[in-house]
C-alpha cells in the first residue's frame, strides 16, 4: 500500500477545520487504497523517512514549517518525483523559499470574509475535477495571491470576482491548479476553510482526485 504523509504544522494562523480535514483525508485515502500518516513533527522531513511516502500533503499549514534540512529533504524528494498537494492556507507556508513558492504556484496575499460564491470549472479532465460541474456553488474564502500562476501551471478551476465581494485580482483568478513543473506532480486547491468542506461529499471527491493524481494512481 502507498503512503501518504499529511503536515498540519502551523506557525502563524491556525484553521480549526484542520481536525475535520485530516479525518477526512484518512478516510479517503483508506478509500483510494492509500495509508495516511500525520505529524507536526518537522523532524520527519528527513531523506530516509521521506523515501517511504507516495504524496505529501501540506493541509493548512502556515509559516516557516521547516528546518533547513527538511527544506532540501523536501526539495529533493519532488525533484525526484514524489508527489505534492497543498490546502487552502498551504499558499501562505515557507514565503521565504523560492522553491515552495514554485511548488505550491502562487502566494496567498488575503481574502474578503467568508461567503458563498460560485466556482468555473474551467478543466474535467482532471480526476480532482472531472465529477464538478461546470459551475459549482460553494462557500468559502476565496483567496488572492501574489500573482497569477495561469501560463505556468494547468489551471483546474477560477472564479468570477462579480459574483462576490472583495476580489482583488481581476477578471482571470485562478483557484485550483496543479503542475509538474518541479519534479514530481503538484496540485494546489485554494478551497477548504470550513470544517463543512470535508463533509461536502463534492469537495471530498476533489480532494480524492487530488491524491490519486498526485501519487500516480489515475
């Protein structure tokens, strides 16, 4: 069985939904036929312990999570394929390392409050994607980030700013991505804030798609 080890360190911000969101990612690898391990222990990230895991999964971390050693543990473990998947505050990890910023695709920047809105599903080619529909209404924060990472990763899904309040970054704003330009394939979804996302049988479905692309399995 393939491993997948999910860090939920955080150093600044803390999500109360990341409880609901490890539980879920337990069950849906279980589902997927995937072992999920779970730390806070950035001791982990060493080559030896790193070599034993399918996918790494950053779940609304926050802040410098890393020792330098788990930093070029990390890297070399991408670079030579193994697979990445970031969670909503994931983006606001490690803003100081240029090689997590290309890893995770964009910064998150900030956010209007908690509201519903309605997400273009620009790609169902994607197993994260493929059971969306083509308009998705969900509730959430919906972030900015530091630039627009559309020309440098596959775009999944965007979001139009007129249908809520307080975007900042304009007519093209991408939410969910993934990409293949470090190594190994890395996906990125802005969603997941709320512990009612992980029970939202569509969003565990996105996140489904999200390990098994990420660890080779679709």
């Amino acid at each position: 069985m393939h491993r997948v080890l999910v860090y939920t360190r955080t150093t600044q911000y803390r999500h109360d939904s990341i409880p609901a969101g490890l539980a879920a990612l337990r069950e849906l690898g279980r589902d997927s036929g995937l072992e999920v391990d779970a730390t806070e222990a950035p001791a982990v990230f060493t080559h030896e312990n790193l070599a034993g895991y399918r996918v790494v999964v950053f779940l609304s971390t926050s802040g410098e999570v890393l020792t330098d050693e788990g930093r070029g543990a990390l890297r070399e473990w991408v670079e030579g394929g193994g697979g990445f998947v970031g969670v909503h505050l994931a983006s606001g990890t490690e803003r100081e390392w240029e090689f997590f910023g290309r890893l995770v695709g964009a910064r998150f920047t900030q956010h209007p409050a908690f509201q519903p809105a309605v997400v273009t599903v620009e790609d169902q080619r994607h197993p994260a994607t493929e059971h969306l529909p083509p308009q998705w209404s969900f509730e959430d924060e919906w972030y900015d980030f530091d630039t627009n990472p559309r020309g440098a990763v596959r775009v999944l899904a965007s979001i139009d700013e007129r249908c809520y309040e307080g975007g900042t970054m304009g007519p093209d704003h991408p939410l969910i991505w993934c990409h293949e330009n470090c190594g190994g394939r890395a996906f990125y979804t802005s969603l997941g804030h709320a512990d009612a996302a992980y029970a939202d049988p569509r969003f565990r479905s996105h996140l489904a798609g999200a390990l098994t692309w990420a660890a080779r399995l679709d």
